[in-house]
C-alpha cells in the first residue's frame, strides 16, 4: 500500500516498470505514459463538445444568456462556450491549488449527481407522462434500484471526501443562481426599470423586456377541446415568458377541420386578456418538413413549439 501510495499519480507506468524488472523496463512506461496522455487527451476533446452541445440547447431553451450560443465568423464555432469552459474549468485548478484529489472528488460528486439526476428524471416521466411511447421500458423498481446505488455512491463520496464538497457547491450554487435569475429576468428587468436611472440605460431595459414578452409560442392541436386548449395556455403562462400563443392546426382536408375549433380559440383569447392568442390553420401534412418550414415563415424557433403527450 505504501508504494502504491508513492506512485498514485502515475501507478500504471510504475506497474510497468516493476513487471519487465529489467535495465530496459522504462520504455513500457513511458508507452503506458503515452497511452494515458491520449486517453486522457480524448476524454477533454469529449467534455469540450459535450459542454458545447449542452451549454448551446440550454442558452436556446433561455436556461442560459443567449449571447453563449453566437457563432465566430470564421469557423463557426461557439467561442463563448468554449472560453468559457476553460476559464472555468482553470479556476477550479486554481482554487484547488492543483490538488488532484479535491478535483477528483469534485469530478466524483458531479458525475454522481449527474446519475442520480437521470433516475429522478425518469421517475417524473412515469408519474407525469406515464402514456409517452418509448422503445425502452425500465420498471419502477428497476429505477428505483438504480436511483438508491447511485445515492449511496455519492453519500459515501461525501463523507469520505467531505472538505471537496465546498468546492462543489460553490460551482453547483454559481450555476443554479444563474438559471434561476434567467427563469425570473423579466422579474429582475421589472425591479430596475422601477428604479429607474438614466434614460438610455432605461430604454435599453424596456427593450430588453418587449423583445423576450413579444417572443411567441406555437402549440399545435389536432382538436377543438377546451380543456386541452386550456392546459396549453395555462402552461405557457405559468412556465414560459411570452404574451404571444399562435394555436396552430394542420390539415390536409378542411373537413378535418375541428368543427369548434376557432370558437373556444376566440372565447379563450377573451378569458385570458393578458395574452394575445392567435389560431393558424395550416394545409399540409403535420410532418418534420412542415414544422420546420412554419419555423422559418414564422421566425419561431422549433424549441418553442410544442404538442400533447402522444399517447402510448
């Protein structure tokens, strides 16, 4: 144990070297050195395109500042992310003052998180949207199971590792507070603009404001129901920051038109003054190409439509 402990930061290389015990025994070393280096070089190469890809779908979603998913002229990449991440991941080094073992940990605890995080989310979707078709079925206790194992692994991580976890909340509390702030900024934008300033600085603010309430959402239905109708509207205004909902339907024949369709649309637009709601009848084939075609005449992203839970 004490000579694994000497050599606990390059252990492979110094088994390499203890199994040839001979005077040329150091190039199956530097060769295990070699390898980890680009093992290792590769799992960075990952973690940078996996941040990318997560940090761009948050930032359009408005999880996240929007200006993190802008693209650099040249080649088309986002910088911001990607400086970003090294700055942040370099800041950690730095607070841990290199300390392998306090990132390790950290890396531990986020990866448990992570994991457990997967099991919560897949227990919300069986009790919320139990009807979702899905190809791969995993049981309840299956789920569960899964969801304790992983929550005892980072108990044990904690408690054995208990001085990283300051370094983990810290980036933990840093980024929640960051997407709460950008849940609640029309919130924040309306405590400045009450407080008023200069008045360029104000109407930059209210600008600000207009440009993310007049941001419209697109439900599409294929019925005139009132209660489905209603459930949209009520989670658009609880869950999203706009004032606009286009109501669309697709229909390849105008017999296939729900015959009280426009009707509940014009009598929930006058029960819900505060938001402007519009019912769009589109001919076609509700169908990839034709979502895609209303988001581009339409100028609405393809993340801020949405439909009902598909029935299994």
């Amino acid at each position: 144990m004490a000579e694994i402990r000497q050599h606990r930061d390059d252990l492979l290389a110094a088994m390499g070297s203890a199994t040839l015990q001979s005077n040329s025994s150091a190039w199956l070393a530097q060769l295990i050195s070699a390898d980890a280096l680009l093992v290792l070089s590769g799992a960075v190469l990952t973690s940078y395109v996996g941040i990318t890809g997560l940090i761009r779908r948050m930032s359009f979603d408005r999880c996240l500042p929007i200006f993190l998913s802008f693209t650099n002229r040249w080649r088309e990449t986002n910088h911001f992310i990607i400086i970003g991440f090294f700055l942040v991941t370099s800041l950690l080094h730095f607070i841990v003052r290199g300390n392998l073992e306090s990132l390790a940990g950290v890396y531990t605890m986020s990866f448990l998180s992570v994991m457990s995080l997967f099991a919560v989310g897949n227990m919300i979707l069986k009790y919320k949207r139990s009807t979702l078709p899905r190809k791969i079925y995993a049981s309840w206790p299956h789920v569960v199971l899964g969801f304790l194992l992983v929550f005892v692994g980072l108990i044990g991580e904690i408690i054995l590792n208990l001085a990283h976890i300051k370094f983990f909340i810290l980036y933990f509390g840093i980024t929640f507070l960051i997407v709460m702030l950008m849940f609640s900024r029309n919130r924040v934008l309306k405590l400045l603009i009450y407080f008023g300033g200069p008045r360029r600085w104000q109407e930059m603010l209210n600008q600000q404001y207009k440009r993310i309430e007049d941001r419209p959402m697109l439900f599409f239905t294929r019925t005139d129901d009132p209660s489905v109708l209603n459930k949209a509207i009520l989670y658009v205004r609880e869950n999203e920051l706009t004032n606009f909902l286009k109501i669309c339907h697709v229909y390849e024949n105008e017999n296939q038109i729900p015959a009280m369709l426009e009707t509940n649309v014009k009598f929930l637009d006058k029960q819900y003054p505060k938001l402007c709601i519009d019912l769009l009848l589109i001919k076609g084939q509700f169908d990839p190409p034709t979502v895609k075609r209303l988001s581009e005449q339409l100028d609405i992203p393809t993340n801020f439509m949405f439909i009902t839970c598909p029935a299994g």
